[in-house]
C-alpha cells in the first residue's frame, strides 16, 4: 500500500472549516483514499473514501487532485467535537495502514 | 441495533498469564480484524479473517493466537510470549467481497499487563 504523509497537528476555529492535507504521491492506480478519525481512547469511526472523483457525505468532502497523489478532507462547519487524529490511508487489499495522522484541534 | 462490541473496555492481568479478548458483531460482515496501537501511534495488525474457520497472521502475529469458530465472534488471545502486551487493542469487521471494503471498528479493549 502507498504511504501517506500528514502533518502532525492543526487547530481551527470552531465554526469554520477544517481543510486537512494528505500527500500520497506514490500510490496506484486502484489504490482506493480512505479517511478515518479517532477520538481519544475510542476506535476508530470512518469518514469517507474515494478513488478518483470528489465525494462527499454528511460528514465531509473528499477532494482528490487530478494526478491522484494528494487529497484533502473537507470538514465545512467544525465543532469542539471534531477534535480528533485524523487518518489518511490509501489502500486495495484489507490491511489499512495507519501512519501517525493529523491531530485537530478545534478551538471555541 | 448493529454494530461492534468489544469488551471489557479495561483489562488489567499479571505478567506471564494469558487473557482473551472477545470482539462480537451483528452486522453479518465475514471479515473480522485485529489491530494494536500503542501511545500516540498508529494501528497495527495482528491478525484477519476473511471467513469462518480460516485467518492469516498480520504484521505483528507473535504471542498472539485467534480463533474464528463463527461468523460473529473473533476472540484474541494475548499469549505470555508477547512481550509487551500493554496495548490499546482494536477489532474492526467488512463485508469482505472486494476492494474498496470499508472496515468498521469497535470502542476497544485497553490492556494492562502489570
């Protein structure tokens, strides 16, 4: 599976939206993007996945860039209770590889 | 009302025993997964299933054992050769058929070994 990298943290207002950066610049061309975000000391809850289009649901967006090899997700209106490790992983078998993801704060 | 359950949330046991964590889902999935992720890491697994009856060492399979008698159930077994089994350890479950299979995870059992 390709390898992502994520930066370590970000903080944003509540209320406004939360744009998250993933790199995976050597991933395939059947390599699906999953996002998955923990609250501390829970499991983690999937948010969203994409293989070449945009995507969105209720939760958030899915912006995928045309050479595939970044992504951000979109969260349009962040709450305090959005505060997570974010997860960026790309993948086409069953094993999802987490790397250390993106720790938001959202701040009141 | 469908979903995961692992349990207990907190287990503490003594160096040298082994313990068993259950993980159960009623969301008719045939995959079933274990992971372990350590402080401020990322998850790592032990172990898979696809079907019943049948399942595959992950990453980090030593000094711990499964079994997957039914379809609902996957328990592990953090063994005395493991280690270092302090660990939080997550169980996670998909469909299973083919790619993309979204997996869906569990609240966790956070193991002390003392």
């Amino acid at each position: 599976d390709a390898k992502t990298t994520q930066p370590p943290s970000m903080d944003c207002a509540e209320g406004r939206a939360a744009n998250l950066p993933c790199n995976h610049s050597t991933i395939s061309g059947n390599e699906y993007v999953y996002w998955y975000r923990q609250i501390h000391s829970q499991g983690p809850q999937y948010i969203i996945h994409g293989l070449k289009n945009n995507e969105t649901n209720e939760m958030a967006s899915l912006i995928i860039t045309e050479d595939r090899k970044s992504s951000t997700l979109i969260l349009p209106h962040a709450t305090l209770r959005d505060t997570a490790v974010y997860y960026c992983i790309v993948r086409v078998n069953n094993d999802m590889r987490f790397g250390a993801g993106t720790r938001l704060t959202v701040k009141p | 009302d469908g979903g995961i359950t692992q349990s207990p949330k907190y287990l503490f046991r003594k160096e040298g025993q082994n313990v068993t964590l259950s993980c159960e889902q009623n969301l008719n999935h045939d995959a079933m997964y274990w992971y372990r992720q350590d402080p401020g890491q990322g998850l790592r697994l032990i172990y898979y299933s696809q079907i019943v009856n049948d399942f595959q060492k992950g990453d980090i399979a030593e000094g711990y054992s499964v079994s997957r008698e039914k379809k609902e159930s996957f328990p592990l077994t953090v063994t005395s050769a493991q280690k270092n089994p302090t660990a939080f350890y997550l169980c996670a479950s998909s469909i299973g058929v083919s790619s993309p299979d979204t997996q869906y995870f569990g609240p966790g059992t956070r193991l002390t070994v003392l």
